[in-house]
C-alpha cells in the first residue's frame, strides 16, 4: 500500500519538525522544506525515517522554489501544512515603525506563499480528498502591541482559509492556533518568556484534525485536544 503523503513547510525546527517526526513514525512520506539547507538536514536525519523525507531546502516566497516543492510531492497530497512564518522585525515594533518593506516581506511569507502553494497542489490535494492545516497563530485575532504585522498576516491566511474550505468543500481545511509554544520564534518575539509548552504537545491536536477529519473552520489546538470546538 502506497503511504500518504504530507508536505509541512518550516520543517527544520519547532512544530514543523515535531510534526514531521510524528509523521514519519506512522510511516508518512513526507517532502519538508525549511531556509537553512545545513538545518534543514540535520532535522531530517534525526527523524524516526529519514527514508520517507524528501527534503528541499529553499524559501517559500520563492516561486522557482514552490515549485521545486510541487514536483517533489508528485500526483497526489493527502496533507498540506503550512507552518513556514516570517515573525517580522525584532524587537517587535509599533505599526509606526513597521517599514512597509518589512511588512511585504511577512505577508510574502505568511499569506501569499501559502495560497500559490496550495494553488499548485490543488490537482494533488484534490485527488486525495486531503487536508490543509494552516497554521495561525492568537495574534490573528487578539490586539497585541508590536504583533502588528504578524497578526495581520495570520489574520489574512485565516480568511484564505476559510475561503478555501467554502471553495473546496471535499477539501478539510482548517487554520489552527497552536497556542504559545517554546520556539525559537517565541523567544525572539518575547525573550522573557518561560514556562512554555513544547512544540511537542501541540502535535496531538493536529493528528486529531487529520485523523478525524472535522468540519473546516479554525480551530485552537487546545480545544481540539479536549474535544471541543
């Protein structure tokens, strides 16, 4: 039987890897990308089966590199995750000094790459009746100071998400919140920060969306983890 097959974007660390690593322990083919080829390496490497990953080092807001991507997944996709971000600036600044440029450069990232991706896996996604999880982020919805740009962006991928679910209906796709986590993201965004739950913990949540297949919507992992919407 032929495995299926996920594509999770910002694979080298964080909920990216912690993902693909459950993934692969089920005996996924996964095809990861991540900026930092060494990085990127390495986290394949220490996975359960490294010889179910196809690993593509490269930038999301790159189009010659999505589809790199598109070709690597082949004719069918059962999940699609994007997890690759941009956080932005830091310290996190206030929208007066955000530079427009520094803006583009998150919605590039956070919101475009995400639809042309999904734009080029349709007809894979679509032959696998699959999953998109989008992942989003409590900034899409709540105002906090210096999140800005970042929340801005979440918020923008959250409506592309819900649009998606309207446009493809035998599609699952959901925007997920994952919560606060202990990442490198994180700590560059808040380095007093502690305490924090391992991206590790958030995985359960997003198995559940896949395994179970719920209505599309958004949905906060920690909800999801004690069975409620």
């Amino acid at each position: 039987m032929t495995p299926p097959t996920a594509l999770i974007t910002g694979a080298s660390a964080g909920l990216g890897r912690s993902l693909a690593a459950a993934l692969t322990d089920r005996g996924w083919r996964l095809v990861v990308d991540a900026r930092d080829a060494a990085r990127l390496s390495r986290a394949v490497a220490g996975l359960p089966r490294p010889d179910l990953v196809t690993a593509v080092p490269g930038d999301v807001a790159d189009p010659a590199h999505r589809a790199d991507l598109a070709a690597g997944v082949g004719s069918r996709l059962d999940l699609l995750v994007h997890n690759a971000s941009d956080l932005g600036p830091t310290p996190l600044p206030a929208l007066a000094d955000l530079e427009p440029a520094q803006l583009q450069r998150v919605l590039a990232v956070n919101v475009v790459a995400p639809l042309a991706l999904t734009r080029a896996l349709l007809p894979a996604l679509r032959a696998a009746a699959g999953t998109v999880l989008a992942i989003s982020s409590d900034a899409a919805v709540e105002a906090y100071a210096g999140w800005g740009g970042y929340g801005a962006s979440k918020a923008a991928l959250d409506r592309l998400a819900a649009v998606l679910a309207v446009e493809e209906p035998a599609l699952r796709v959901h925007a997920v919140d994952p919560g606060d986590m202990d990442t490198a993201m994180h700590r560059a965004a808040d380095p007093g920060a502690t305490g924090l739950p391992s991206p590790e913990a958030v995985v359960p949540a997003l198995l559940r969306l896949v395994d179970e297949r719920p209505a599309s919507g958004r949905y906060r992992a920690a909800d999801v983890l004690v069975g409620a919407r």
